[in-house]
C-alpha cells in the first residue's frame, strides 16, 4: 500500500505518532473545514494523519466531525486505505484491558434507535465491515479482534447496552461507525486500531477513568501504528 491515511478524533490520541515519525502539518490545506493535515513518509510509502479538528477549544470528537473528516481525507487525498485509530471503551467480559489495543472486525452504531425489524432499524445499526486484511494482519500482528461501536455519548444507557450486547459490539466509541459509513460511500477499505482507555463494565466514573488513562491508551496506539504500518506497507 503506497498512501495510508489515518483519521483521528483527538490531538492527545495521535500526539506520540506525530512525533514518533516527524510529521508535518501542511496548516490550511483543508479550509474552510477545521480538520488538519499531518504528513510524512515511512518505507516508500505516505503517510496521511488527517485530525477532525477544533471548535470552540476543544478537540471535535463525535459522528459528524469524523464524517466530515473522512470525507474530504478521501476527497483531497485518495488514499489506499483508511485508518481509524483511537481510543475507545471496552468490556472486561469480552476481554479488554486498559491500553490493551484491538483491530476491529465490523462497526456498528448502538444508539440510533429504529423501531421494528426491517430495512430502517438494519440501516441505523449500520454493520459496515472492515479492510479484508484486517484479520490476516491481526493474527500476523497477535492482536486480538473486536467489533467496534460507535454512538454520539462517552455514557453508556441501558438502552445503548441492549443493543450492544444483541449486535454483538464489543469496543464503544464515538466516530468509527460514522468512519465506516463515509467509506462504504466510496467503496474504500477502512482498518481500526482501538485501544482501551476505560472499562464499560468496570464499575468507574467513565470519564475519569478515561482521563486518567488517555495517554498510557495513547501510547500504546503509537506501538500498534508503527507496527501497522511496517505491515501494509509491506503489501
Ligand atoms: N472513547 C474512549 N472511551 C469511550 C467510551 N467509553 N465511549 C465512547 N467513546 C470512548
């Protein structure tokens, strides 16, 4: 693979990468939009971070932000592969870990809430499927594998678990869906790289748990970056 873009919610998530592998910003490249562009080359191939970016002074996170990211990542850059690396909830039950990182094998929405058992409620759970390396290069990589399971919300409602636990989902977050979705349009391939900052059914406060861990999560997405990209751009 010769053009690997990653999209990435927050600057604390991407920061160690950034510096890991000396990247660049070209400021303005996307204007009027606030997503930044980061680049470098690494083994013959290039190397895109492309951030959500910032409003009102804080990091964008969420559906919309990652949509509109991912749509003009593949508009302007027409990269191979799409790469959603971030951090994420998971569950002790299905095997997480703080700063235990996952390659996703499918992503789903878990708060769109569609009565009834028909084309609509299949369209808002979403169930986009992943670059069909992933599980290759999971296996090569000794990852382990989960569904990702994006809603607009750091909390989790009875309501969101339900409909976790009925599709399967095993890594929330709040963009990797939305990611999913902008690809499928174009028909590009999408890989996911989550790593653990909090524990869904821990017990703790979320967003301290999350707090606390987000650069320990964060380093550890650096480590598996690096390590996949030593794997694709060997394909
Ligand atoms: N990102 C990190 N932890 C998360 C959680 N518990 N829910 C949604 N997004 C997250």
């Amino acid at each position: 693979m010769e053009k690997i873009c990653f999209i990435v919610a927050m600057r604390a998530e991407v920061k160690p990468f950034i510096e890991e592998y000396g990247m660049v910003e070209e400021p303005g490249f996307f204007a009027p939009l606030p997503c930044q562009l980061y680049k470098a080359e690494k083994n013959g191939c290039q190397l895109f971070v492309v951030l959500n970016g910032q409003q009102h002074g804080s990091d964008l996170v969420g559906c919309e932000a990652a949509s509109v990211a991912t749509n003009v990542a593949i508009q302007r850059l027409d990269p191979d592969i799409i790469v959603n690396s971030g951090t994420c909830g998971g569950f002790r039950s299905e095997g997480a870990e703080i700063a235990k990182v996952f390659i996703g094998n499918g992503a789903m929405f878990h708060d769109r809430r569609v009565p009834g058992d028909d084309e609509w409620s299949t369209q808002s759970i979403g169930n986009y499927s992943v670059w069909e390396g992933s599980a290759e290069m999971a296996a090569s990589l000794g990852f382990s594998m989960g569904k990702v399971t994006t809603g607009s919300s750091l909390d989790m409602q009875p309501c969101d678990l339900e409909v976790i636990k009925a599709n399967g989902g095993q890594l929330k977050d709040m963009e990797g869906a939305a990611i999913g979705f902008v690809a499928s349009l174009y028909g590009k391939p999408v890989l996911y790289i989550k790593s653990v900052t909090d524990l869904c059914d821990g017990g703790a406060e979320t967003i301290e748990e999350f707090r606390r861990n987000l650069h320990a999560a964060s380093l550890a997405l650096r480590e598996a970056d690096r390590r996949v990209i030593e794997y694709l751009s060997g394909l």
